[in-house]
C-alpha cells in the first residue's frame, strides 16, 4: 500500500497545487491513499469547508489540521460531520472533532490517520504520548495502518513520539515548521519516520507569507498584515510504502513537485 502525506497547505497557492498535483501523482505513483495536513489552508491559517471540500475532490483522502484548526469557526460542523478530517488527539475532550480520521485505500487497506500536537513552544494541550496511548487500542480492530502527524515546533518533540510509537504505527510524519527536513528513515520495528515533510505552498517567502511584510516587521517592529506570498508554488511531502498486512512501513522517501514539474507531466502526457 503506497500513501503520500502532504505537508503543510499554505493558503491559495497550496490549494492550486493540490488540486493540480495529486491527481497526476495518484496515477504517476500509483498512490493508493493520500493524507495532507490543511491547518493553513484558508488564507494561511485555518480551513473552511469548502477548501475541504475542493481537496477531497482533488484526491486527498484524509485531512490532518493543527493549531490553527479553529481559526475558521465554520469548520467546526465539518469537524463534527465528517470521518475523514481530525483534530489534534491530545485536545481537550470537549473541543469539537474526531480523534483519528478513517478511509479505505485505493487496494482495499483500511488506513488511520490522526494528529498529535507537540508541547515545545506551542499552545498548551494535553500528553500527546497519553493520548496516542488511548487512541491506538481503539484502531486496533479497525486499521493496520495508521499514520501519525506530528504537528510539532522541536526536533526533539517528533523524534520523541518517533521513538514511543516504533513498531506500533505505520508512519510518524512531522509537520508546522514548513521546512522539509532529510532525515527520513525506518525505525526499528517498521515505522516511517521524517522530522518535517515541509510546506505545500509559495516558497518564494518567509515560510509562506509575503517576504517584505515579515521582513518590515522583524526591523521596524511595526505590525503589518502577514499575508500569503504567491511565489514558487511547490507541493512537499512523503511517499510511504506499507505492509498492508502487518502495517509496517517499508520505505520512505521524500518529493518536492514545483510546477516546471506539472507542466512537464502534462506536456508529456500530451504527446502519448
């Protein structure tokens, strides 16, 4: 079972690259499920319903999201309705969605996914090792394959859960920091593992805004609008292969798909 986790969706310029890449991917790749984190969708923070809507239709399967998961409050009857979108597992109980998100693969797999927040330098939530803890056993008739997206601002917070989760889950895939990192590996006992998958959005900026308006701040301590950048839209992520019958990840490998990329496919498939 092949899985690609798309990282970080950053406003528009992500969107479009979603809607353009995936489908060519599904069928280049022979993906049979896709996962992507949509946190910062909508303008650069939050999701609405109808960007989730347009990248189911594009192809994503699963939706991750992560501290910006309510900036968009009408994504809340999203959250409550639908099965294949999650909050972070280790928010409160009361706050509103589901704790790990289901669909069946392209091959017929069952596949979990969830999201767990980290505790570094972000917004306090509860144990993400508990709540991982209290979440497994519950997919354990369910899915073999369960993907988890480390939404985490420290290195050490995603090697720490990497490690705690070894052997009991497919993959552990981090996200938040928008910058792809080159440490992908399989852990002991078949668990993929990356620090950060990167951003699917303009990199032409600073992690996604506008480059002149983060800039101007930074120097002048003057409060501008942080809008998202348009420029060098690319799609990062990771392509997982996974024992479908034991779950454990078999290899991982990194992609960066820029749109010199896209219209290279399209020209190719063209000429067939």
């Amino acid at each position: 079972m092949r899985a690609l986790f798309i990282g970080d969706i950053v406003g528009s310029p992500g969107v479009k690259m979603v809607r353009r890449a995936v489908p060519l991917l599904i069928e280049r790749e022979r993906l049979d499920l896709v996962v992507a984190n949509a946190e910062n969708a909508a303008n650069g923070s939050g999701l609405t319903p109808n960007l989730y809507r347009q990248l189911r239709q594009a192809g994503v399967d699963l939706i991750t999201l992560g501290d910006h998961i309510y900036k968009k409050s009408e994504i809340i009857s999203t959250l409550t309705a639908e099965d294949r979108i999650c909050k972070p597992a280790n928010y409160p109980p009361d706050a509103p969605g589901r704790d790990f998100a289901m669909a069946t693969a392209r091959d017929g797999t069952p596949v979990a996914a969830l999201c767990l927040m980290g505790r570094t330098f972000m917004r306090s939530v509860d144990c993400p090792f508990r709540a991982a803890d209290r979440v497994l056993p519950a997919l354990a008739d369910r899915a073999r394959c369960v993907l988890v997206d480390v939404h985490a601002e420290a290195t050490a917070d995603k090697y720490l859960l990497g490690h705690y989760l070894k052997g009991r889950v497919s993959a552990v895939l981090g996200t938040h920091t928008h910058v792809p990192t080159a440490d992908e590996q399989i852990l002991a006992g078949g668990t993929a593992f990356i620090t950060d998958v990167g951003m699917t959005g303009p990199y032409e900026s600073i992690l996604g805004r506008r480059i002149d308006r983060v800039l101007s701040t930074t120097i002048s301590f003057i409060p501008s609008a942080f809008d998202v950048a348009t420029g060098d839209p690319r799609l990062a992520g990771a392509i997982v292969d996974i024992d479908p019958v034991s779950g454990r990840g078999q290899s991982i490998r990194r992609v960066m798909i820029t749109e010199a990329d896209l219209d290279a496919w399209t020209n190719a498939d063209s000429l067939r």
